[in-house]
C-alpha cells in the first residue's frame, strides 16, 4: 500500500482527521501463505476466520471468496455470515454463551455448533427431541492441559465423566451428530501448538479410534502470530514462529495419526486464526494536535487514541510512518517522544519513546492495527472512525465504512 499527504489529506477532507486504511491484498496474501503452509503437510486443511478479531465485512467477504469458512461466537457474528451469504454448512458456531434461538437456527440449516458445556448440550437435546429435519452437527469443545499456565475455563475437561457423558447422549439421540472436536488456547507459542495437537490426537485415539470416519473436521483453533518486522518481533520476550513452524508443528503429526489410521476419509483440519490475517492487513492514520514539555518529557497529542489501535495495556509498539504537513513549521528533533491520545485517560498513548521530527498537522500512520482494533474500540469520549480502502492507483478509495455519528452512538437511548 503506497501512500502519500496528497492521498491522506483527501481522505481527511472527507471523512475527518483519523481514519483507519484496510488493505485487502495484503490479507488475501495471509490467507493464501497459511492455508498453503498447513496444505504443505495437511492437504484437508482449511481456514475458519475469527471473526470476532475483526469483523469489518470486507474481511469476513474475501474468506469466502478464497473458500474459508466462518468461526462465530455470538449471534451477532452469525448473523454477519448468513447476511454476507456465507452457506450455514461453513459456519462454526463457538464461544461459552451462545443465545439458543440462533443455536437452534443455525442447527436447522446445517451449521455446526461446537458445544462448550453440559448445560448447553442439554438445551441442544432438547431442540432435537422435535426436529424433525436432518441431525443437528455436533462438535464438542476439548479442555486439556497444554503446559502453558493458563486454566482456560472453556469447553469439556476431557478427563471428567462429562465428556464420555456427552459423547454417549449424543450418540444416543437420533437427531444428533457428533461430526468433530474443537479446542482453542489463547497462547501462540509453539510449544502451545505442539501441547495442544498432541492433546487433540490422544482425546482422538481415546474416545474416536473405532469411528474416525465418523469425524468431518476437527479444529485446532486460532492463536498464531502473524508477519510482523523485525522491530517489532524485538518487543516480545519470546520467538516469533513463521507459518511454515506451526503447521510443521500441528499439521505433520496429525497427517501421520491418520496415515497410520488409513481411515477412508481423512477429517479437515480447522485452523481458526485471526490476528494471523488482519494483524497487519489495517493501518490507521491520525494528525499531530500539539506538542509540548512536561518537566522531563516531550509529549505529542493526536487526534486518535490508543483505543483505536490496540485496547491491550500490554501492546508494542507498531510500525509507525510519518507525512509531514507542507508549510508547517518543524520542531528540532524530538528525543524519546510519547504519541498521546485525546482521551482523558493518562496511560492513553499509541506510541512510546519515538525519535524524529513531527509538528502539528503532520499525520502519523500506525501499522499492524488490525486485531481487536475495530471491534473493541467503545465509544468513549468519540465514535469511532471511517475505513477506506484505497485503490492501487494511490489516488481513490472505497469506503468501507463511514465514520460514525452522535445519533449511531445515542439513537438507542430515550431523552426525557
């Protein structure tokens, strides 16, 4: 995505001084490098999007134009996939609180709802006591040690009675499938990976070895790191893995159980990734409000805010470039620099210790802002921003999304 002030002020006219720029190929790309990595070992992998990493819909569009399928867990984002035309056979509903009603939906056409507890199956169950279509698709979701100190508090402990319990109700009902297992850990490192497809594989020998042909599809879940530069690998206390390491690490051994198996039909393999994808497939732009020292410390303020970028208290700092305002006059070279935001809030800073020179109207643009940006940007102190997509000719764009207004924010209360 090339840009220039030229561009960035035309968009700024338009729709305001902060904007986030989506970048379609750039996405399209990521999809296309993992899919062929894990395909490399697995060829029955396929990707399910998270979208609840992001779900502008233009994302969630170009997965099903590449074949992908969609992973829900609110009836929010599953009505998302069926307004965007997604087939319900490619939708996998997760998450630990699903509204029944768009369980039941869902089920009726054919998606898949992967089921987090025993309550949930009980509610599924009696759904089916009167359908009278097709049997609903089952996945259950796994919770198992995988060595990464975290107690995720999702899914089925694999080694409690309830697991066995749930697989006996539901091969016991007429009008249920258990059709595939499903586990996610939020952890991305590949020692995650390596815990996690070994845990998958054993649950798989202990509970399916005389019915694998039995299993549609059994999914690993999300938790990979995307492509990121250099400089910003160097911010995180651990190694960043490359596709190619996660799928020799999950993708290989699950093609040698099932080689070994010589089942009939291998299962798919799901991925579920998100920050993978769009990570670095949105940037956002901002202007510089105001320079000024504080005792010791040279602070900018903009017109965007780290709420815009990365709620997370414990986020890096991104790749950032800066378009300097023609005419404006230049401060010297600001040492150690903090980018603040316009909220209220003091730890409210998009970047920390920046070395350059900026002055007031410049804009800055922030790369690698596409996970969990737009999704949980709330409206505090402002709406949110407009999405562009610009066109390869550097000079048009397509917007995605307008900016948002007092009435989007205020419509749903009641003025006395």
């Amino acid at each position: 995505m090339q840009l220039s002030r030229t561009f960035l002020d035309h968009v700024s006219t338009e729709h305001g001084p902060s904007f986030y720029l989506l970048d379609a190929q750039r996405f399209q790309d990521n999809f296309n490098r993992l899919t062929a990595a894990f395909r490399r070992y697995y060829p029955q992998t396929s990707i399910a999007y998270s979208y609840k990493t992001n779900y502008v819909p233009r994302y969630c569009e170009l997965v099903s134009q590449l074949g992908g399928f969609a992973e829900v867990v609110s009836s929010m984002e599953m009505m998302l996939a069926l307004k965007l035309g997604v087939p319900a056979t490619k939708i996998f509903f997760n998450g630990p609180y699903k509204e029944h009603e768009h369980v039941q939906t869902l089920l009726e056409v054919g998606g898949t709802v992967n089921v987090d507890s025993w309550e949930e199956l009980q509610r599924i169950v009696a759904s089916a006591d009167t359908h009278g279509g097709e049997p609903f698709k089952i996945g259950l979701r796994c919770n198992f040690e995988v060595y990464d100190s975290v107690l995720s508090r999702f899914g089925f402990d694999v080694d409690s009675q309830s697991f066995p319990d749930a697989i006996a109700l539901i091969d016991a009902h007429p009008k249920l499938s258990l059709t595939g297992l499903h586990c996610h850990f939020a952890t991305r490192s590949l020692d995650c990976w390596k815990h996690r497809t070994e845990g998958m594989i054993a649950v798989i020998d202990r509970y399916f070895h005389h019915r694998l042909n039995d299993l549609t599809h059994v999914s690993l879940g999300g938790g990979i790191y995307g492509h990121m530069p250099d400089d910003l690998k160097a911010q995180f206390p651990v190694m960043i893995p490359e596709f190619e390491d996660y799928a020799l690490t999950a993708a290989l051994p699950f093609f040698r159980y099932f080689e070994k198996a010589a089942v009939l039909h291998r299962p798919t393999l799901i991925i579920e990734p998100g920050t993978a994808l769009v990570a670095d497939a949105l940037k956002y732009v901002c202007q510089v409000n105001s320079i000024k020292q504080v005792r010791e410390r040279t602070v900018v303020s903009l017109t965007g805010s780290s709420y815009n970028i990365n709620p997370n208290p414990n986020r890096k700092n991104v790749p950032i470039e800066c378009f300097p305002a023609p005419g404006a006059q230049r401060r010297a070279e600001l040492q150690d620099a903090y980018l603040g935001g316009y909220t209220c809030i003091e730890g409210d800073y998009l970047y920390k210790g920046f070395n350059g020179n900026l002055a007031v109207g410049d804009f800055v643009v922030f790369d690698d802002v596409g996970s969990y940006s737009v999704v949980m940007k709330p409206p505090f102190i402002l709406p949110n921003v407009a999405i562009v997509e610009p066109h390869a000719d550097g000079r048009h764009y397509k917007l995605i999304k307008r900016r948002e207004t007092f009435d989007d924010i205020f419509s749903t209360y009641t003025f006395s």
